[in-house]
C-alpha cells in the first residue's frame, strides 16, 4: 500500500510535467501578450517591449521554462502582472473565501442528492419517479446565470429573504454565502441526482442484488447495504475528484455577489496572459488533481475488495 | 423452419437480436417515443437552419420588447430590443446548438470509449499512458484549455467544437476504464479468455457492449453538455458568433430581466428544456433497452 | 401509484434536519439591515464599478484606480469642483504658478501647512509636513520606467532633462528609488516651499497634468519601507486614508482630519440657489467615511440601491432603462415611482467615439466615395438614443463637447444624415445598392451592448447596400488585431489625458501609428503639419482656425465618422445627500458630499 502511494506521488511529476509543458507552449506562442494588455490603449511598441523585458518574457524559452520549475519547487510564482499582487498572498486571501462559497454546498449538496436519488430509486418507475424526472430535467435546463438573476431577483430582493450581495469574512458574513450556497446547490440538484439515480438503478440490475433478494433480504437492507456501497465506487469517481476544482470558486457567482473570491482569477488571467497566475493556478490545480485522485483509487481498493492496486 | 400452416396460433419464434429487442422496448413507451420526435424536430429545425427555409430571425417583425401575443406565429414569443422574433431568433440557435452538440461528441465520445476500454482491460503502461495523457488534460481547468484553443484554432463553430471535444473527453474514458478494470476480472471474461477470445475480440464483442449503456448516456449528457457550455463561453466572449445562439439570447438576459423583460430568457429555457428532457429520457431508454442483462 | 411506506428511513430524515436547519438560518436572518450605520458617523457608500489597476499614484492610469488615489494622494494642483467649463485651481500648491522666461519657466510657491498622513513609516508615527523635495521626489519617481510603464509619455519631452533621466534609469537596469542619483536639470526644489519647472517649449499641458492622479506626490520614507508592495499601503497627504482593501478592490476610507483644503465659496451660476453653497468654506472632506465595494454586474448595485444600500451607484444601459429616461427635450428624468426620492445627475464625460476605417484595406482604403458613402448614411443620433438610451451628444469631430476647440467652437458640422445621398456616392464609388462589395468585418471587443451596437450599425449600413459582419474577441485580442491592422472597420475611442483638444486631435496624425493609435494607418502631410502647429499656439481664434482646417479634411477624406461623446448618469437620494455635483474632471466629488445621517438610516420608503 505505502509502496502504491509513494509510486502514484512519483507519477505526479511526469503530470506536471505535461501540464507545464502544456501551460507554456500554449501561452508563450498562442495566449494574449501581458504587456499589450497592461499598456491597454496606450500601448507603442517601445513600451511593450520594456514592459516584456522587465516581465522577463524576452529570455530564451528554455531558460523560462526551466524559471518556471524553479518557481514550482520553491512554491513562489511571483507577482500578477495586473494587479502586482503576490500570488502566495492572492491564493492565501481568495483560496479560502471561494472554498467557502462552493465546499459547504458541495457537500450539503451530495449528500441531499444522493438522499433525493435513493428516494426516487427506491420509487423506480412509479408516477412519482417520472414526475421528478421532470424535474430535474427542467433544473438541468434553466442556466446558470439565469438561477442567479432570478433568485438574486425573487428571493434577496423581493422577499427579502436573504442579503442580495456583498461579503464579509469571518462567521458575521456568513448570511451573505447563504443564497450562493441555494444557488449552487439547485444548480447541482438536477444533474447530480440524475447521475446517482442512474448509477443506482444500474446496481440493482446486478446479479448479486438478484441473490439477496432471492435469499429473502429486505428490501432497505438491499437497497442500503448492498446497493449503495456497491454504487459508491461510480458515486466517488465524480465527487471526489471535484473538490480540488472547488478552490477555484465560480466565476459568476462571485462576480454577482461581489465575493472576493479567485474565481475570477482563471478566466481573467486568460485574457490579460497574466502567467504567473495562470502557471500558479493550473500548478496547483494540476498537484491537488492528482492527490485527490490518489485518494479516489485507495478508497477504491478499501471499498471493492476485488480491485486490486497494480 | 416450420412452414405448417396449422401452427398459426402459436407463435412463430424469429432469432431476436439485441435491436429488435430494443427497438420493442422502445417503441413501447410513449412518452420515448414522444422524445425521439422531439429531437428529430431540433435535428429538422438545424438543418434547415443551414438553408434558406428558415424565417430569417434577423428581420423586424414589431415594436422593441413586445410582449408574447397569439396574433402571428411571429410574436408568439414576443420580440428582442431589435424588434426581432424571439421564436424565429431561437430556431436560428437551434442550428448553432445542435451543431455543437452533435460534432462535439461525435469527436469525444470515440475517443474516450476507446481510450478508457484500452487503458482499462490492458493496464500497465498503456494505462499509465492514457492515465498521464487524461490527467494532464483535466488537471488544467476547462475554461483555461478551452479559451486557449480558441486562441490556436481561432473563433468558429468548428473550432469550439474541435476545443470542446479534446477536452471533453475525459469523463466518459474515465467512466469506461472503471468498468473496464470492473468487469476484466469477471467470470464471462475469463471463460472467454479461456476459450482463446483474442483481446481485441474480447474489448470490442464481449466488455464494450456491457459498457454501451454508459456511453449512451455520457452521450446524452456530453451533447446537453456541450449546448450549455457554449451559454457560458458564449458569456465569456468566446461562443459562436455567427447568427444568432441561445447562449447569446441567455447573455442578453440580465439586463433584460433588470427591465422585467422575461419573455426571450423564457423562450431560451423552454427550449433548453425539451431537447434536455428528450436527450435525458431517450438516452435513458436507449440504455434500460440496449442492456444486455434486462433479458 | 405511490406506495406509502411507514418508517422513512435514513434519507427522509437528512432532507427534514436539512431542511430545519435552513429554516432556523433564515430566521436568524437580519436581511434588511443597512450595512452597519451607526447614526451618527456619516458613511458616503458608493458603488465601484471595477478593480483599479493600482493604488500606487505612479504606477496607475486607468479610471478605476484614479477614482480611489484622487482620494487618498494630492497633486499640486487640481479642478474647481463646481466651476464649468472646468478651471485648474491650486491644491498642494499655495497659488497657480507664475511663468517667466516666456512661458518656459514655471514656479510654483507650495503650501506650507500639508502634513502627510499618520503612519508606520515615520519616525513615532506621525505623518511629517509636506516640502519641495517631495515634489522632485515624486515626479523624478513618475519618470522612473520601472515604477510607471503607462503615464509618462503626458509629459514626454516637455520638462527639461527628465527624459534624459528615465532614460538613464532604463541603462542602471534595475528598479532604483534612490532618486537623489538621478537630478532632474528643470526640476529644482528653490527652498522648503518653491519648487521651479523648466519646460521646452512654452506649453500648458505640463500644469495639466500635475493636476491629475498620475503626477500626485508620494512620501520617499513610506516607499523605501515597502518597496513595490507600496500600492497595497497606500499613503499620501489626501483628503482620505485607505483603512482596509479586499482581492475584489473593495475599499474602505476614513477622513484626514488635518486635510488642508475647504469647500468653494463660488461657483457656476445657479449653483447658489440649487444649494451648492451652504457649505462654502468648511473644512474638507464633510464625511468620515467612505465605504466602496466593487459590484460589477448591474443588476446587484441596482438592488442594493433601490434598498438604500448605496448613496450614489452610475447608471449602465440596462439600469438606465429601468429607472430613468429621457425627456424629448432632452432631459434626464428619474421613473415617475422614484422622484420623490432619488435624484439623477447626468455630466458630460471627456470622451470621444468615431467609426475606423482601415485605410490600408484595398477596397475602404483607395475608395474615397464609398467612405463619404458611409459618412452619410450613419445614423449617429439614431444609434445614441437606440443603443445607449439617449446617454449622448452627437459629435462632429473628435472632440468632445466638454473640451474648448469643439465642433461647435469651430463652427464646424459634418455630413448631415442623407440616405438619398448616400445611396448616389455608393453608386459613383462603383458599387451601385453595394453590388460587387464584399462583407466588412467589423471588430470588437466583446462585452454586454456589443451585440446591440453592431446590429444598429448594420441595418443603418444595410440601406445603403454596405454588409458588415461582426467579429468579436477578448480586448487584448482585440487590440492585437487592430494594431496589426487586421479590421475593416472599428468603432475607436479616447478618453481625455488632458483637457486640450490636440489630445484627440493628435491621434490622427501619423506619429500616431507609431505610438499604437491610428489603427487605420491614415496618413495626411497637411494634416500632421496642423497637429504639430496646434501643439504649439496657445488657444485663441488662431488655433480654432487650424482645429476646422483639420477638421475639413477628415470631413473630405473622411478616415474615421465622428459618433458621439459620452453623457455618464447616475443617481442617489434626493433625501439625505448633499452637494452633489458630478466632478468628472478631478473625481473628487466625495470630498465636497454630505450626508444627512439621520435621514440615511430611514433610507427608502420605496
């Protein structure tokens, strides 16, 4: 088992290498010019290129590309090229503050889904069954940024029911994340469940699922003990995997709830070819990716005794 | 096989193949059926959509912001702030999206069933490989790759479809490979390796068949997919610009919405609404019909 | 058929807890609460609409960071808040300055009561007064390349030696404060309170820019602390001081008790009886606080205000439609259902917009008929009150109405809109109801009223037989594509560096495609010779002469369409703010704000 762990830690580093790889070529040869941007409308050519020399974008590629390993090994991407801000303090303030936003409903929300997904299994093909396929197909249907005008709309402003935007940290602020969290949540209801549902259904089709039913199980202790566990192997591949994406907070929602999140950081570092964040970001992402990948094949093995660790 | 006439009343037994069965199966239920037409109406409304038998959504048929009415078949969705019609606006999307949809996952869905079945049933250093090319691909986060191909393969259809499908690819191979390592150690497997099934044979006849219903699924769910993410990227700048697309009718939303305007948002989402339900219920009855096990 | 099963089981009992909890949180909910008003402090709440590049005064050129530095820094001079046209009064300087030498010398006494602010950078604390070297040190600073990348090129080649300076700082090679190594021959500190400037040529721009946020002047011993991190610890001799910031550029301020400057005693006429002038000589700034998050989507601000969230929020389209509009005379009026409480401003913004051609296209480029063509046919009040709901003047050059030499000093006007006309151009231009033209691209930025504006743009084109097409792109892109000239035509813009129309005037020229403007490459010898000579006579009928001149041959050759200028509207309670009077020059409107503070925390009855 130690040996399987420290091996797959090692595997680790061929990814980075991918990625980095990846990240550099596509942004050094296809991805915005920093300088261009920073300069705006008062770009010349002799700013852009004092403004590239100063970013050390005018280095030979190899000489960058081995920079970026030495900023990887030593944790330290340096600053944002838009903002200045050092990028250690820019993931210390915003990591936190985005998990905060997606974690508690990811969580909440798994757990009510597969709930919600038992429930609608256990009624397979009954009338309520099919009404709720209804259901989740038209949650599935309506966008993103429709769910957060229109509950913005209805249920901050209108009813009053909850703070329609702003942010503090710490416990006082926690009514703010409130609407973000249903938001979040009923955006994954429709999909999610849908996905559990199936996995589920596709359990009970199993043969040995036929025996205890033969042998003359209940069916609760089928459906819970076996089925379920039977069906968490599916269940984890998705879960567990998307919680390091979760730092990365949403886009939209923190633009609409001025949550001071990084979420905006991916999509906004993209376009301004700000690299030290998009190297830092897609590093970090690319390591929390493959730990947690590790820990969905060890649950693997703890759960389905007949996988065996290669 | 037996051609006595006096046999009438029993039934006569045909070979039953998989699709016939299925296709029965199908063909039972209604409200599937109802859905295949559904989507056979999006697939008409996209096709022509490339000729000129579509009313042209760019014309002006009222006043700016009118409300739906049942007057002309123009206005039964009301008209955008260019007095357009927000009905002939989503039938023009219906190109753009069903488009998107299908290329999309006629590029990842081969891909990923093969890439997952390969790295799945032989493990070891094809698996690694698969592992390590599959990783790094979802290890960058998809609005970053996504945006970053466009700016390789430029704006277009085409491209976004190309960019949306190497990229999306890895879930379904991910998916195929579990059942893959899954199902490898089953006893219908070795009794087939036993009886001297080659591997190619035994991927391809005996493993992938057990896997299609995931496919399917994953299909439906890549091509509902891929129409939404094209909202988002259309959002961030990135979507289809030619013509008109839902995503773009659904990024005009919040400031119509500020002004009470819901009519082109509700439109959108009505239509998102049936090809999602459609694409969901016939991709869930392809699957309970193609299974193998349900006998 | 649903069967009904006794026990629930596990799964119904999560949704139930799951579903108490949330109802406890919502009851637990003070959702109406007005953002911590105390009643008694008074807290000016506006709505920023963006993150500001920096709060480093040097290292910053963009609205939104001007909008928070103006308050936190000084320069040495700044606006008249209520006086228009705008007028430059003396802020850190004690008087405007004198010039000798013909024009070329200015010298500037300064205020001899300015304290910078209290902070860990000086000895025990206490902000220490503000002297003449400060004013070198600031400005040899705002020369440094490594610390301002954007804003130098204003004075460019206008104050003796400091070229020479930030050329010489670019050979050391690394980022230098030492400032003292680097003596400026025109910039000298006479004694503790007189600095003197020597310019190349007898000029105004120089005394306009030491008014905006980029020249303002910064405290050496705050900067040898820090370093580069001095943008996140902003500190200056300003009205206000930055008590807290946020990743999204939230911002937080207290007021300067020692601040040196007073409200105005006069102002433009009527703003006496509007009641502009209740508060003339008190101490600035009025408010204690300043409380500012960023809220970049509409429709968030537009809540919070109509709950009394906010004492003032900018009006984009969408928000513009829903609570105000436009009277046929022209008036901006707030929806019948709010004018008992919230009142509208609507100033007019130093800016500019014009359609580009792109003269190194064969076809657009070699066709002068075809451009007149198009002159013509667009409809410029159409698209003013279509695509941006009337928040707009028509323009007839490119220079905004806000600064002196516009099209209406100049007695200049453009084509008159003739459909007619047009059509007859597109026919001698050789494409008669625009058979044999290809599709234009039309290239933009992609954003919100994108959509809208190229499509009013089209059909108005479409009359006349010309076809565009739209192709839009991230902005950096987007200036990618139009620096390399790969456009048909763009919609361009400028926003004022300086209140002098040879700032837009200029951009024509072309000099200017080699500073990255002029994207079309146009290029006209009796033009650049006029832009040169504008750049040296003082204003007067002379130079209005030389602006129509110029403006006659854009009319002729027509490289670009003048559109329109930029109204900016916004609102806030009629009830409990005061003194309001939108400052788009300076932006130092919060200074001059008060806030009835009982009034504020009843807030709306909407």
């Amino acid at each position: 088992m130690i040996q399987y762990v420290i091996r797959r830690f090692l595997q680790m580093i061929p990814i980075l290498i991918g990625v980095t790889l990846l990240i550099f070529l596509l942004f050094t040869f296809f991805g915005e010019d920093p300088a261009r941007v920073a300069l705006g409308s008062h770009a010349t050519p002799e700013k852009i290129a004092a403004l590239r020399a100063k970013w050390g974008l005018e280095k030979p590629l190899v000489v960058q590309y081995l920079q970026f390993w030495r900023e990887i090994l030593t944790a330290d991407f340096g600053r944002s090229f838009v903002s200045g801000e050092r990028l250690s303090d820019m993931f210390k303030e915003g990591a936190l503050v985005s998990l905060s936003v997606t974690l508690p409903p990811f969580v909440m929300g798994t757990v009510l889904n597969l709930c919600v997904a038992m429930l609608v299994a256990w009624y397979r093909g009954s009338f309520f069954d099919r009404f709720m396929s209804v259901i989740f197909t038209a949650c599935m249907s309506v966008s993103y940024l429709v769910y957060i005008l229109l509950l913005q709309y209805v249920l901050a402003y209108k009813f009053d029911l909850f703070e329609i935007n702003g942010f503090i940290p710490g416990v006082k602020g926690l009514a703010f994340l409130f609407l973000p969290w249903l938001i979040l949540m009923t955006v994954q209801f429709g999909p999610d469940v849908r996905l559990y549902r199936s996995i589920l259904l596709e359990e009970t089709k199993a043969d040995y699922v036929r025996t205890a039913r033969a042998k003359g199980l209940s069916e609760k202790k089928v459906m819970f003990k076996h089925v379920l566990k039977n069906a968490m192997i599916p269940v984890m591949t998705y879960t567990v995997v998307e919680v390091p994406f979760l730092v990365m907070g949403s886009f939209v929602l923190e633009r609409y709830f001025s949550i001071p999140g990084i979420g905006d950081l991916l999509v906004s570092s993209v376009n301004t070819g700000d690299f030290p964040v998009i190297k830092g970001v897609t590093v970090m992402i690319a390591v929390a990716y493959s730990v947690f990948n590790l820990i969905t094949d060890v649950l693997y093995a703890a759960v389905d005794p007949r996988v065996k660790l290669s | 096989m037996n051609k006595n006439k006096n046999m009438t009343s029993a039934e006569i037994v045909r070979g039953d193949t998989l699709w016939r069965r299925a296709s029965r199966r199908l063909k039972a239920s209604r409200l599937t059926m109802a859905c295949f037409v559904i989507i056979a109406i999006y697939l008409v409304l996209a096709v022509l959509g490339y000729t000129k038998w579509i009313p042209d959504f760019q014309q002006q048929v009222g006043e700016k912001f009118m409300h739906p009415t049942l007057a002309k078949p123009a206005l039964w969705l009301g008209t955008d702030v260019f007095g357009r019609s927000v009905l002939f606006k989503l039938f023009a999307g219906a190109r753009t999206a069903i488009t998107l949809g299908v290329l999309v996952t006629c590029i990842s869905l081969p891909i990923g069933l093969c890439l997952g079945a390969v790295a799945g049933y032989f493990g070891g250093k094809i698996d690694g490989l698969v592992q390590w090319v599959y990783s790094v691909i979802v290890a960058v986060p998809y609005i970053l790759l996504i945006i970053a191909i466009t700016y390789i393969l430029g704006k277009g259809m085409l491209a976004i479809c190309i960019a949306m499908g190497i990229v999306g690819w890895v879930g379904l191979c991910r998916m195929t490979r579990a059942e893959f390592i899954k199902l490898r150690e089953r006893e219908f497997v070795l009794a087939s390796r036993l009886l001297g099934a080659s591997d190619g044979r035994l991927i391809f006849r005996h493993i992938l068949p057990n896997v299609m219903h995931i496919a399917i699924v994953a299909a439906s769910m890549e091509i509902m997919g891929a129409i939404k993410a094209e909202v988002i990227l259309t959002y961030l700048g990135v979507g289809v610009q030619d013509g008109s697309s839902w995503g773009q009718m659904i990024a005009d939303a919040p400031g119509e919405l500020l002004n009470g305007i819901w009519w082109p948002t509700f439109g959108v989402s009505l239509t998102l609404f049936l090809i999602v339900f459609a694409l969901n219920r016939v991709g869930d009855a392809l699957r309970d019909a193609l299974d193998p096990r349900l006998v | 058929m649903i069967r009904i099963r006794r026990s629930r089981g596990f799964g119904l009992w999560v949704f139930l807890m799951f579903f108490a909890c949330v109802h406890s949180w919502f009851s637990a909910c003070s959702c109406s609460s007005h953002g911590g008003l105390d009643g008694k402090t008074k807290v000016l709440r506006k709505v920023l609409v963006s993150k500001g590049k920096s709060l480093d005064p040097h290292r910053q050129f963009d609205e939104p960071s001007a909008e928070i530095v103006v308050l936190l820094y000084d320069s040495l001079f700044t606006t008249h808040y209520l006086k228009r046209p705008i007028e430059f009064i003396p802020n850190l300087a004690a008087a405007m300055p004198v010039f000798s030498d013909s024009g070329k010398t200015m010298t500037i006494r300064l205020r001899d009561d300015v304290r910078f602010q209290d902070g860990d950078c000086f000895a025990n604390g206490k902000g220490r007064p503000f002297v003449a070297n400060d004013v070198v040190y600031s400005f040899t600073r705002f020369a440094d390349p490594f610390v301002n990348s954007n804003s130098y090129s204003l004075i460019e080649g206008l104050v003796v030696g400091l070229d020479d300076v930030r050329k010489a700082m670019t050979v050391k090679g690394d980022g230098q404060y030492k400032y003292e190594d680097f003596p400026v021959d025109g910039l000298k500190a006479i004694d503790e309170h007189t600095i003197q400037v020597k310019l190349t040529r007898a000029t105004m721009v120089p005394l306009q820019v030491m008014a905006k946020s980029v020249m303002s002047i910064v405290p050496r011993e705050c900067i040898d602390k820090y370093g580069e991190d001095f943008q996140f610890h902003p500190l200056g001799t300003g009205a206000f001081k930055l008590k807290y910031t946020n990743r999204l550029g939230d911002a937080w301020l207290v007021k300067n008790q020692n601040y040196h400057l007073t409200y105005p005693t006069e102002g433009a006429p009527g703003d006496a009886e509007k009641g502009l002038l209740v508060d003339a000589g008190k101490k600035l700034p009025l408010v204690d606080e300043i409380y500012a998050p960023v809220i970049e989507e509409s429709q968030p601000a537009v809540l919070k205000f109509l709950r009394g969230y906010f004492d003032w929020i900018g009006l984009d389209a969408d928000a513009f439609q829903r609570m105000a509009q436009k009277t046929g005379e022209g008036q901006f009026l707030v929806k019948d259902e709010y004018k008992d409480q919230i009142s509208i401003y609507a100033a007019m913004d130093s800016s500019s917009f014009w359609l580009a051609f792109n003269i190194q296209n064969p076809i657009i480029g070699k066709n002068v008929l075809l451009r007149r063509a198009i002159g013509m046919a667009v409809d410029r009040q159409g698209y003013i009150d279509n695509v941006i709901n009337g928040r707009g003047i028509v323009l007839d050059t490119v220079v905004p109405m806000t600064i002196a030499s516009n099209h209406k000093d100049i007695g200049f006007t453009w084509y008159a809109r003739n459909v007619e006309q047009a059509k007859k151009l597109m026919a001698e231009a050789g494409y008669p109801d625009g058979r044999g033209l290809p599709e234009f691209k039309y290239v933009s930025p992609s954003g919100g009223a994108v959509q809208r504006a190229f499509e009013f743009h089209r059909r108005t084109l479409a009359q006349i037989g010309v076809r565009i097409v739209l192709d839009t792109m991230p902005y950096s892109s987007y200036l990618k594509k139009i620096d390399g000239g790969d456009f048909d035509i763009t919609t361009s813009g400028w926003g004022a560096d300086y209140p002098d129309p040879e700032n837009f005037t200029s951009l024509l020229t072309t000099y200017a495609r080699s500073q990255g403007q002029n994207y079309g490459a146009w290029s006209n010898k009796r033009y650049d010779q006029l832009s040169d000579l504008t750049k040296v006579t003082p204003p007067g009928d002379e130079r209005n002469k030389m602006f129509r001149e110029m403006a006659e041959i854009i009319k002729d050759d027509v490289p670009v369409v003048p559109l329109f200028g930029v109204i900016r509207v916004g609102v806030y309670p009629k009830n409990w703010v005061r003194n309001f009077k939108r400052d788009l020059e300076s932006g130092r409107d919060a200074l001059h704000i008060d806030i009835d503070v009982k009034r504020q925390k009843e807030g709306f009855s909407l």
